[in-house]
C-alpha cells in the first residue's frame, strides 16, 4: 500500500543501529508518513503525524487491521525489514477514514457520473469524509468537511508523495478518464468490549465454520486458533491484531454456540 507517498530511509533493518538513528530523525523533524515493516511473511503499517506514532496496523489482502501495540512490539520485530514513506496528513486521514468509514454508494463509474453534480450531491447532504478516485493517470483523495472539499491531494504513478491541487483540475481529469470513485463517510474508530484477556476461546461443537469464505485471511488463521485452547490475550497477540478486528467473528460463533469459553486455569 505505497498510496500518495514518497519512499525514503530504504532497506532497514530490525535491531540494527539504522533503525534508531532513522526513527530519532522522525521524531526530530516531525515527520508524517507511515512505516512499512515486513517480519516473515507479516506486513504492518505505523503511522507518524509530526513525529508521533499514531496508528498500527497489521495489513492482510490490501486491507488494514488495528493493532495497537505495534509501536510496543516493533523492536521485537529482530531482523524484519521497514521503509518509511513520506506523505501528507492528509492522506493518512483518507486511509482513517477508509479504513474506519462507512462505504457508501458502492463503486462508482466516471463514465457514468456527471463529478459536478455528484461533489454539489455531497455538498448538499454536508458529508465529512474521503472521496478515493483512482484514474489511469493519477491517485486523487479528497477530503471533505461538511461537503467542502478541504484537501485535494492527487499522485500521478506510484510511490510518489501526494501535491496539493485543485478540485477543478480532478473534475477535468474525470471528464476524459475512465476510472473509479469511491466515497467514505468518516466514522471514529469503534469502542468494543473485550473478554476477559485470560479467557480460552474452544470449539464447543464438532462442526467447524470455514470462517475464511467470510472474513479471508484473518478468518482462517482465527479458526485455526480455536483448536489450540488459547486466551484471548494469547489469540491477539498471534494475530497481531485488536480485539475489535475479531469481535465479529467472536460474537457470531458464541451467539450460535460453535464456541464457548472458560477462566484459563493453567
């Protein structure tokens, strides 16, 4: 996910010096951007806005899924790789917005969508949010306020940090271009309450549920978890994930009684 970006402080590596000396400049320059770490065959974001880490994030199929304690377990991460990639606050605040947001209005099609109506449609209903339009020749966020565009940020190619424009100048481009508009309702990031963090979660019935057809990848790596007899704590800390990514899953297997949970005794 190198979206509106610019790629810088390449190739570093866990527990080396490196790393220390590159996240010191972070905080001393007040940077904002993202880290994009890979361990094994795990990939995680961590947002900066002015030097600050803000946001984790374990990355599955293209997807982000909050993991709080990313900052916490980034330097256990020995010998995995990260880049950072400098960016405005702005698109961070469009990946929030797309992550944690309601989609609205499905995919919709250039070709088919009068921009200027569609931008008054929105003004009209005073929608705050992220509007995502993906062209053949450039990667546009707009961030809206009360339906008044307040960012504009577009990238032509990839891996190339987001400039500032116009609305006008994407409206021309949507006018010769095919592509897609996708529009994000901002929503704050859920409260959900979590089990007790020394609970077992176990399969109480003999079928088991191919959780992957519904939730991908994090479904199955969860299903395999319920036959190990493990807590809570021990699931998400395997996951690499918060419990507001499973709860889903969790409450729909208990309400339908395919698992039960008991006090760890161990």
């Amino acid at each position: 996910m190198n979206v509106l970006a610019q790629r810088e402080f390449e190739d570093l590596v866990i527990g080396s010096d490196e790393v220390g000396r590159v996240l010191g400049k972070i905080r001393r320059e007040k940077r904002t951007g993202y880290l994009k770490v890979e361990f094994h065959n795990l990939h995680f974001l961590l947002f900066f806005e002015n030097g600050v880490s803000t946001y984790g994030f374990r990355m599955m199929e293209d997807q982000l899924f909050s993991y709080s304690c990313l900052p916490d377990m980034l330097p256990m991460l020995n010998e995995g790789h990260m880049v950072f990639f400098d960016t405005h606050p702005g698109v961070l605040q469009a990946l929030l917005d797309k992550k944690y947001g309601e989609r609205i209005y499905g995919d919709l099609y250039t070709s088919f969508t009068n921009a200027e109506k569609f931008f008054a449609m929105l003004k009209q209903k005073t929608l705050t949010g992220c509007v995502e339009i993906d062209l053949p020749s450039a990667h546009c966020f707009i961030l809206l306020e009360k339906g008044d565009p307040v960012q504009v940020l577009c990238s032509e190619g990839e891996e190339k940090k987001g400039e500032p424009t116009s609305l006008g100048c994407v409206l021309k481009k949507m006018l010769t271009e095919n592509g897609v508009i996708r529009v994000f309702e901002r929503r704050n990031p859920p409260t959900v309450l979590c089990p007790d963090l020394e609970e077992v979660f176990v399969w109480s019935d003999p079928r088991r549920l191919k959780l992957e057809f519904a939730y991908g990848q994090l479904g199955k790596e969860f299903e395999e978890l319920l036959d190990q007899e493990m807590t809570v704590s021990q699931i998400l800390n395997t996951l690499h994930v918060d419990f507001e990514e499973i709860a889903d899953m969790y409450t729909y297997l208990s309400a339908k009684g395919y698992i039960a949970s008991r006090k760890d005794v161990s």
